[in-house]
C-alpha cells in the first residue's frame, strides 16, 4: 500500500481555504468549468500521450461524480493515467496495491485498542481520500474488493457498527488486467455496476510512442506534474453538471437504451436502473466540456459503450461466436430511434 505525498491541511479537509474558489467555479457556470476542465486536461496529456478520447472519459466520470475503471494489458499507462488525474488536482490522495494477502480493514481502516486512553479508536484506511486510485484491483480476493461497495455507492464507510462520511470530492480510479491473466480474480457484478465507466488505454501509435520515449527518457512527467485545480474547483464544477439541462425525449432516450439491454437475446443480464442514472450524469458532464448547457442524444451515444457494457453478460452462444457486449451495445446504438430535435 503507498501514499502520495499529502496535500495542504485546507485541502485534505475539503479546501477551507478556497472556499471562494469553490464559489467562483460554480457561479462562473460552463465559463469556469471549461477553462479549470480545459487546465486539467492539458495537465493529464502532458504526462499521458496521444490519448485525448481517454483523458476526456476520464475527466467526464470526475465531474460525474463516478468512479473509474481502467482495463487493459500491462504496460499501456493504466496507473500512470490515474495518478496524472489525482495529481492534477490538490486534494488528498492515496494509492492501493491490491494482492491477493490485502484484507478489507487494509482499505477502510480499522478499531484499535489504545492503551493510554483505554478505549478503541478508530484508524481510517486509505479510502479516506479525495481520490483513491486502486492499483491492479482484480489481484485482490473478492471479499477484499467488496469492502469498496459501501464507499462507491454511498460516499460512506461502516466499520464496527459505526458510519463515518468520506468528504468530497471522491472518486475510485482502478486499475485492472483482463481476466485471462494469471493470478486474477473477476469482479464480482455488484462491483463493476459501481464504476461509472470503463476504458481501456490501447497501445500508442507510432508518433505517440516515439513522443513517449522522448519524455520519458531523463526522467518522468508525472514528477514534474503539479496541481493545477483545487478539490473545492472540483465540487464548483460538480454543482454546474448537475444544473445540466437533459430533457424529456433524452432521458427516454437512455432508458430505451439501458431498457433495450435487458431484451437482447445475446445478453444473460443487462444494465441495471443505476446504469441509466450514471449513463445520464455522464451525458451532462460531456456536454458541459463541449460547453453546452444542455444533453443531446450524441452525448448518449458517445457514452453508451464504456458506461454499458463492463455491466453486461453475453450468453454462452454469444460468447462461443466471441460476440463482446462492447459490440452488442454498439449495435443497439445504430438500432435504435434517435428523438428528433424538436421532440
């Protein structure tokens, strides 16, 4: 388990001292957030090269308020995208190896004995940050995965009959290798229904990769990352992607969508009701780094596969024809009738 180095005092508390920070993000509406998302992101792409769809998704899921999760083989900058992210704002944030020996107090924290006071005392865990990033998830055992669903879901932790709030904002970034490697364990479909979305980096073409090995050669980008956003920016922008106008026709729109996943006949178990709700956070936060004010159907569209389809289960028939629920929502994306304008 390892800690980046922490953040001021006023940060980790929430940013006591930028509270008119905070104010001015939210009061500047879609002005503030495109320039503090625009500083970000440029943040992210000095360190994570010629991947700019990605490094949109991923700031798309932090002003969504969701959770993120990176999959794909080793090497391909999975974890040096979620620290780049973490460290370009000024908040709390830890970092978690997970192995197989991790156990469910090593995240959430635990009850220890003091002697001096005699009484128990609660130690926090790492998850007591503003931004968690969770490195190679799929190595630890499932009962250790499971101690993220409460804080995922409820911003929350329960550890000995006792509730403690996680302060905002918060976001799990993980990291995983797919299932077929060896020494992985699968998440479970209650912890994949968490994450907002899922991405995988792809390998770098061959400009982007010749880029890299200049960069990255004396010495590495993430060192000399530093903030450039605050964590009360971050809850400054939230309030602005929550006022994000979806209207009637869009919203119908995502539930035939989630809905049409449920019935698809290649899929043995669709997206769940708290697909739709992330698929339309998403929707409002991509609109507003367009720096629009309002949903369009694009907006679903672009978000449909990596908010659906790490939910999904093909069915054993799909799976023997290698049919990808990537694929499946794809095809639903095409299928199905996209609201008029005027609707």
């Amino acid at each position: 388990m390892e800690t980046d180095p922490p953040a001021s005092h006023s940060a980790r508390r929430g940013g006591g001292g930028h509270d008119g920070a905070e104010r001015d993000a939210a009061g500047h509406g879609l002005d503030g957030l495109a320039q503090v998302a625009n500083k970000i992101r440029d943040a992210v792409e000095s360190v994570i090269e010629g991947k700019p769809a990605v490094v949109r998704l991923a700031l798309t899921v932090l002003l969504a308020e969701g959770h993120l999760l990176i999959e794909d083989v080793p090497g391909v900058g999975k974890t040096m995208l979620a620290k780049a992210l973490a460290r370009s704002i000024d908040c709390s944030v830890r970092r978690v190896q997970f192995t197989p020996d991790l156990l469910p107090s090593d995240i959430t924290g635990v009850s220890a004995y003091n002697q001096e006071l005699r009484e128990f005392e609660f130690k926090p865990g790492p998850v007591f940050a503003n931004i968690v990033v969770g490195d190679e998830i799929n190595r630890a055992s499932p009962k250790t995965q499971s101690a993220l669903l409460e804080c995922m879901e409820e911003r929350q932790v329960t550890v000995d009959g006792t509730t403690y709030v996680l302060e905002p904002p918060f976001m799990v970034i993980s990291t995983q290798n797919p299932v077929e490697m060896e020494g992985t364990y699968p998440l479970p479909e209650a912890q994949r229904d968490r994450f907002t979305a899922r991405i995988s980096m792809g390998y770098p073409d061959p400009a982007a990769e010749m880029e890299m090995l200049d960069t990255h050669g004396e010495a590495s980008p993430l060192d000399r990352l530093t903030p450039v956003a605050h964590a009360a920016d971050v809850r400054g922008l939230i309030d602005v992607v929550r006022r994000q106008h979806v209207s009637q026709a869009v919203r119908q729109y995502a539930i035939d969508l989630v809905s049409a996943t449920r019935r698809h006949p290649e899929l043995r178990l669709g997206a769940s009701p708290r697909a739709t709700l992330h698929l339309v956070r998403a929707a409002r936060a991509y609109a507003a780094l367009d720096d629009r004010d309002y949903v369009v159907p694009d907006d679903v569209q672009d978000l449909a596969v990596p908010v659906l389809a790490h939910r999904l289960l093909p069915t054993a028939e799909a799976q023997v024809e290698r049919r990808r629920p990537e694929q499946v929502v794809a095809d639903l994306v095409k299928r199905l009738p996209v609201p008029s304008p005027g609707r």
